[in-house]
C-alpha cells in the first residue's frame, strides 16, 4: 500500500511526517537537514516507504495572506514535483507549531526535548499532513453521501 508523506519545509530543517498505508493516521518520521543532499534524502523517504503523494505545508499569516516563507515552499513544492512525477499539494500550516509546541507539553515531553527544534519540525510535520487527511476523508464521505442520494449533510 502507497503512503502519504507531510512535509514542514524550512530554511535550515525541513519536517518529515508520513501517513499509514490506509492514509488515515499521520506521525512524525525525521527531520532532514536543508542542504545538498535534501532530494536524495526525499528519494530513500520515498523508495523506502512506497510514497505516492506528497503535502507541503505552505505558510500563511494569520490573515491568509503568503509572504516570502509561502512562495520558498512552493518553489519547493515545484521541485519536488519535477524530481519524483507525484502529486504535490500545498497545505495551509497555519499554526502548526505552535500546535506542535502544545502537543509536546500535553505528551509529557521534558523542556530539553521540547526545545529540539528538529522534534517540532516532524511534529508540525504530522500535525499539517494529520489536516490534510482529515480534510480529505470528509470530502470523501460528503461525496459518497451525494452519489448515493442520502444526504448531503455531514
């Protein structure tokens, strides 16, 4: 089975998160550095893990609006679907750290693992990929629910 992987691009780190094979359950993977080898590294990700579709996170401001940080994403988002031929989706991350920082604390993490930034990277990671998911299992419930003709509520 084919597996989704979630991506928190940065300037130095980017998160990594994948999904379970039935894309139901998102968790936090790795953190990868931001370097010369970032494509080679996604490429084992996505050998290893038989990934056929990827979510990167695209920043915006609390308002919607995409800065420098969104348009660094999408260029990333468009390299990596020149490099692998997958699905890329860009995926509103909004609040996703801070999300992260609080999931840290609510699981019992002590101050020093918290302050690892790479932690809240894959945690961010999984936290957006988790939406992404989420999203589009309701979608698909919404649309079984219209070709059936029971409803459109849900």
């Amino acid at each position: 089975m084919t597996r989704i992987l979630g991506v928190d691009y940065g300037e130095r780190r980017v998160g990594i998160a994948l999904s379970d094979p039935t894309g139901t359950i998102a968790s936090p993977l790795t953190t990868l550095p931001n370097d010369g080898r970032l494509l080679a590294s996604f490429r084992n990700i996505v050998e290893d893990h038989n990934v056929a579709e990827m979510v990167v996170g695209e920043p915006r401001t609390m308002k919607g609006e995409v800065g420098k940080r969104a348009e660094e994403a999408r260029l990333f988002a468009a390299r990596l679907r020149e490099s692998f031929s997958l699905p890329v989706t860009l995926w509103d991350e909004r609040l996703t750290s801070v999300r992260a920082h609080q999931s840290m604390l609510e699981m019992g993490m002590k101050k020093k693992q918290r302050a690892e930034k790479s932690s809240v990277d894959q945690i961010a990671a999984a936290l957006l990929l988790q939406n992404y998911l989420d999203a589009a299992r309701i979608r698909s419930q919404r649309e079984a629910l219209k070709r059936s003709g029971e409803g459109t509520e849900l």
